[in-house]
C-alpha cells in the first residue's frame, strides 16, 4: 500500500508540535510527516454519502493521504491534525480558500477569502516541553489542588465522541450536556498525585470549582500546539471588526 502511494508526488509537513510530545520512537518525534497530493480517489472519498453520514469522512480522508511509515490518524494530537487537515487541502485544491461567513452584526451571509498558506503556528511557551514527554503540570488557581493532564491524541478525541453520544441517551430528558466534564476526565492524568481513574472522576465529577475548571481550560489552550486559525472579520455592513476563526468541515475541501 505503501508503494502505491509513492507513486505520486509528496510533500513533508512541518507539525507545529516540532515532535516534542511524542516518544522518542515514534515516526512523528521528527517533527514532520509526509502526505501525498489528493487524487481522484480522494474526491471519492469526499463524495461518500455512506462516509458522510457516519462522520467519518475526514477521517478517512487524511488516512489516505499520509505516506509517512507506521504513522497512523489516530496518533496525530489535535494540533497537529488541523495542520495536516490544511496541507492536505492545499495539495489537493490549492492555496485559496472561499468561503461564506453569518456576519455576526447582521446575520447576513459574507464572502471571504483566504490564503492557507500563510496561516501560521500558534505561539506556545516551549520551555513547558519535555522532549518524548506528553505531560503538563498545573496548580489550580483556586484550589491549589496539583493536575497532571495530557494533550489529546486524535484517538482520543474519537472516545471521547463515543462517550458523549452513550451519554445522551440518559441526559435525553435534562437536556444536560456532559461534554465539558467528559473531555477533563480524559485530559487529566492524576489529582494531588492520585492517577487512579476513580479518583480523577471524583474530582472532576464532585470537586472541580467552576472558576478551577475555566482556568485549566484556558491554560489547556494556551499550551496546546496548533495552527493559528484566528483572523479579524469585518463586516461589509457595520464596518465592525470581529475576531473569528478559519472553519474547517467538509465543505473545506469543495
């Protein structure tokens, strides 16, 4: 399979984690991966009705186009898949990208336009980094209880889905979304030194403040490698500038 794919042109992408977070082992510890340009079979993959309705239809689609040996979706951190999401769509369709955006003064539908490749990494603190080491430290601001938490993995983000649509089926009747609580449980590795899985969902579940979990969501963010996908909209009828983000779906690709 792997031959196959060599059969036609690649590129290597910069991942804007640089590697850092992966096992010194690990095919991404470089701090690159090769991708191919989209074929035909692609558009295929993109056109799947079978695939769109199940939601997997990216998914699917960056699997095809990664070349690099022994790399799999599912290890890429979050960050670092929205990057290859963006290279992908370049060397498939190129580097302009059009697309209609709900002004949020007046509701109305506006065109913008924009140049993928000069979106950029995110600025991260990189002396938080342990090479080899996916693990991060943080003293609640309220509490003062010490986290260990982790940056989620693509195979991750995909339990948690898997989690939260079970879950629905008993907060259909309260309308309660667990999603917040859900998504902390799986990023935070111990609380006050305690990894036990019992213990983190306690926590999370019966002792994590409000104002405890808005900080830590916060510091998450601000840590976690990515590509810069903020740009300042204006709007055509107010003249309003608004900060918003690039939208990344299906349609990203058409």
């Amino acid at each position: 399979m792997a031959e196959n794919k060599r059969q036609f042109p690649t590129e290597v992408v910069d991942l804007p984690s640089k590697g850092l977070l992966y096992s010194e082992d690990s095919p991404l510890a470089g701090g690159t991966i090769e991708l191919k340009y989209m074929t035909a079979k692609e558009e295929d993959i993109l056109t799947s009705r079978n695939l769109i309705q199940k939601g997997i239809v990216l998914d699917k689609l960056l699997e095809s186009i990664i070349v690099s040996k022994k790399v799999s979706l599912d290890d890429l951190l979050l960050g670092d898949k929205n990057a290859v999401m963006i290279a992908t769509r370049i060397l498939g369709y190129g580097k302009d990208y059009t697309v209609q955006i709900s002004d949020p003064s007046s509701g109305e539908k506006q065109e913008e336009t924009f140049d993928l490749t000069s979106i950029s990494d995110k600025e991260v603190d990189w002396d938080l980094f342990k090479s080899g080491k996916n693990e991060f430290e943080l003293d609640l601001p309220s509490s003062k209880v010490k986290l260990m938490f982790r940056l989620l993995t693509h195979k991750e983000e995909k339990e948690i889905d898997v989690e939260l649509k079970a879950l629905r089926k008993f907060t259909k009747e309260s309308g309660i979304s667990s999603e917040i609580t859900t998504r902390l449980k799986k990023a935070i590795v111990s609380v006050g030194g305690d990894t036990s899985i019992k213990r983190v969902n306690e926590f999370v579940d019966n002792e994590l403040l409000s104002r405890d979990s808005f900080a830590f969501r916060e510091y998450l963010k601000e840590i976690t490698p990515d590509v810069d996908m903020s740009f300042t909209f204006t709007s055509d009828s107010t003249g309003e500038d608004t900060t918003m983000d690039i939208p990344l779906d299906v349609e990203f690709f058409w």
